[in-house]
C-alpha cells in the first residue's frame, strides 16, 4: 500500500460528484428504511404512527417524513417489552458478534449489536479518519480509553487494517496510577497517540501533581495525537502541542452509539463526514425541523449500510454546526461539535456553549488550566457569569491580581462575544462536579 496516498479510500472521499454521492444516499436511504421496517418492530411502529409508508421515503429530502429518534423511545419500547436491543436488532442473533454498551450519560444505557460486516463498516470509517491526519502502516500507536466504550469495536478494526503496532491502556479513573502510565508511555515512545479529551487533561494534571512535566514523556517529534469527546480549542491544541513537544494534534468527533469517528484534516475547520456512510443533519432541538448549513442545532443521523442494530434520525444530543463547501483537501462537508445539548444556555438573542469562551478564560497564564462553571440562572440571560476555578487560588496569587483577571478575562470575552461577563475567580475545589468532572453549565432554572 502506497504511503503517499492522499486518502484511503479516494473514490469516496474525494472524487465523487455532488450527484454521484446524492445518488448513493437516495438508493442506500430507500435500502435501509425498507429493512428496518421489516425486521425492526420499534421502526416499524414509529413509521405507521407517523403514516408513512417505507416506499414514501425516494430520497434525503423525504426523509423528514420520519420521525426524529431519541434514546428514551428506545428505553420505553425494552420497559415495555424486556428486548435488551430495545425493538432495533434486524439481524438475526446469531450473526451478533459484538454487543457494547452505551455511555448512558442522559439516562439508561442502550445496547448496540454488531454483525462482522458492521465491525468492517466502522473500521473502514475509522480508518480513512486515521489515514487523513497521517497515520501510517506500522505505527506505534497507543489508545487511551476505557475499554467497553462503544467506540472501540471500530478502532480496533482499523489498527488492524492500517496494521498498526497498537498499545492499550485503559485511563480508568478509579485505578490511576500515574507513576506506571508515565513510565509505559515514555518507554513505549507512541508516535500516534489517540485519547479521550477529558482523561488526557486530567493526565495532564496528575501528572503535574508527582512533579512530571508532560515533555518529560519524551514523545518523538513527528508524534502526532488525536483527541476525542469533547471540542478542541484552538488554545488547547496550541497549549497541549507545545506541553508534549510533538507534531500536531488533530480532533476527532466520536459517535459511541454508531461506533465511529469523523476526523479533521490538516485544514483543522471541522471533522469530516463521510456522507456515503451516513446521512448527517442538524435539527432544531425545539421543534425537529432540519436547519441549513451554518446554523446551530442538535446533530442527528441516519447510517446506512448497518445490519445488526441500524440507527435512523437518531438524535445524538451533540450540538454543533456543518458546512458543506469543498474544503482544500479535496473532501467535503464537514462538522463542528460544540458540546452537548444541556452544555447550550441563551444569552441575548444567541445561543452558547462553554467552547464558545474556553480560549478567552485559559488565556492568562495563571488560568492556563483553569476549570470553569457557567452559571445559567434565568433561561436568557443578559451577560455571562462565570466561575473560574484555579489550582489553590488563594495560595497561587493575591487579591489584587485576581481582580486584575476577572477584569481580564470580561474583557477577552467581550472582545469576541460582544457580551459583558461576570467573572468570579474561586479554588477549583469550589466548582459543583458530577462524578469527578467539573459542571460545564449549572442550570439553576432547572432547580428552582
Ligand atoms: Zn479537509
């Protein structure tokens, strides 16, 4: 296999035309909502309370006709049933070879099944992602995670089929034991790391409590990572680039329930979609209607070609945006997540999330690191107001220099926000967690 090969698989990313890859997601479309309605009970149901027939759907535009899917339609069908796969499995049980679990983080985990032909599928997907930010044959890879994460049936295809040396090490936060990781990384010297955004800063920082500096890890220099499950900032990729001394750090946006991830290219403005694997939109959390290219909303997608436990207009509670112009790498539409749907709050007429600001909080040194908590107390709000939290606050500056970053900080975000901010500088410690991650929104409209 040629290693100066632009893309993986170039008939799909790059050299089809609009209406060549049009006319493979209409036909794919018509294929996958006549088999779901066949053999899955759950979308049969949901199409005939919603009158329509599958031989109504020809193309993308129909497929507003079908009713947006959320997980809790999923959960109320198994309550009612006992079906561990919730009514979507349409291939028969003995084809499964892989059930994983999802994350559960908006409630009750689902389960997904995987055929071998649906581990191809994702490793194929995960594979051009690897490919495009320039993973090679024969790299030492390490993947950071936790292992039952429904993410990883498609990666671990993909190492095999890029032939990667990979190396696994499960960041499980209950079992941290810095010392040994930081011992295995430095003498596994990956020159592909790929991890979990959250799990990485928090490596970051338990790192920095034994007295390590992340450059003490001796990664090589053409090392390149890709860091998943949460938006990378421009500050933090320039920040976590030079901490580890290495090549480049691309995003990845990851999807556990579809078990893939879209991958930026060297163009870094946004992920790629692969738009012959999926039919992606952005729909209006409010009312369902699908929105036009650039605008805000929740992302919601349909997979074509999956046979165990196919998802349609499956409302992912991410939220972000598409664009659709040909992107200098030759590919094409492509995404941006900015977070999920409760990190969102209203100020002004504009809807926000905490990536909106997280470069304009981290951009002194002392808040570098800094954790914060945007505090939502009425549904629109008129200015932001911010609690920032930094390692041993009262210790680590005086007071005259925390109002001097308060001051500060208000005014980097009004420089992009054009809206005032309310900042208030506390210990990280004072921040409300969930489990051991630190509130991104606190919705007090919620609690009131
Ligand atoms: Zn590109």
């Amino acid at each position: 296999m040629s290693e100066q090969r632009p893309y993986w698989n170039p008939q799909m990313e790059a050299w089809l035309t609009d209406k060549e890859l049009l006319e493979i997601q209409n036909r794919k479309l018509q294929a996958m909502i006549k088999y779901t309605y066949l053999y899955s009970p759950l979308y049969k149901q949901i199409l005939k309370d919603a009158n329509v027939n599958p031989i109504d759907i020809r193309n993308v535009d129909d497929l507003k006709k079908v009713p947006l899917i959320d997980k809790s339609m999923l959960r109320k069908y198994r309550s009612e049933t006992g079906d561990p796969f919730c009514g979507i499995l349409c291939s028969p049980q003995e084809y499964i070879k892989l059930i994983t679990v999802s994350t559960g983080t908006s409630g009750e985990s689902n389960f997904h099944a995987w055929t071998s032909d649906d581990i191809k599928l994702k490793g194929e997907g995960w594979a051009r992602g690897f490919w495009s930010i320039g993973v090679l044959p024969k790299m030492t890879t390490l993947l950071s995670g936790t292992a039952w994460h429904g993410i990883w049936p498609g990666i671990n295809k993909a190492v095999k089929m890029l032939n990667l040396k990979s190396n696994w090490i499960a960041f499980d936060i209950l079992s941290m034991k810095v010392q040994q990781w930081i011992k295995w990384i430095s003498n596994l010297q990956p020159n592909f790391w790929f991890g979990i955004m959250d799990f990485t800063v928090l490596f970051f920082e338990l790192m920095k409590q034994v007295g390590v500096e992340p450059k003490e890890l001796n990664l090589p220099e053409d090392a390149i990572m890709s860091l998943t499950s949460a938006a990378v900032s421009e500050g933090t990729r320039k920040f976590m680039q030079e901490e580890l001394n290495i090549k480049d750090i691309f995003e990845a946006y990851a999807m556990s329930d579809a078990s893939f991830g879209f991958f930026e290219c060297w163009q870094k403005e946004g992920c790629h979609i692969p738009e012959d694997l999926f039919y992606f939109e952005v729909t209006d959390p409010e009312t369902g209607e699908r929105l036009e290219a650039g605008e805000r909303g929740e992302f919601t997608y349909t997979e074509f070609d999956r046979q165990a436990t196919p998802l349609i207009r499956w409302m992912s509670d991410d939220m972000g945006h598409i664009h659709s112009e040909k992107c200098p790498c030759g590919r094409k539409h492509k995404l941006k997540c900015l977070g999920r749907e409760d990190f969102m709050f209203h100020i002004q007429n504009k809807a926000l999330f905490p990536y909106d600001v997280i470069d304009e909080i981290r951009s002194f040194p002392e808040t570098r690191t800094a954790e914060f908590t945007i505090i939502k107390d009425v549904k629109i709000m008129e200015k932001f107001k911010i609690h920032v939290g930094i390692q041993n606050m009262r210790k680590a500056i005086t007071e005259e220099r925390r109002k001097e970053l308060e001051i500060g900080i208000a005014e980097e975000i009004k420089k992009k926000t054009n809206i005032p901010a309310e900042i208030l500088l506390c210990d990280i410690g004072e921040l409300p967690l969930y489990l051991h991650k630190v509130i991104a929104v606190q919705d007090l409209t919620k609690e009131k």
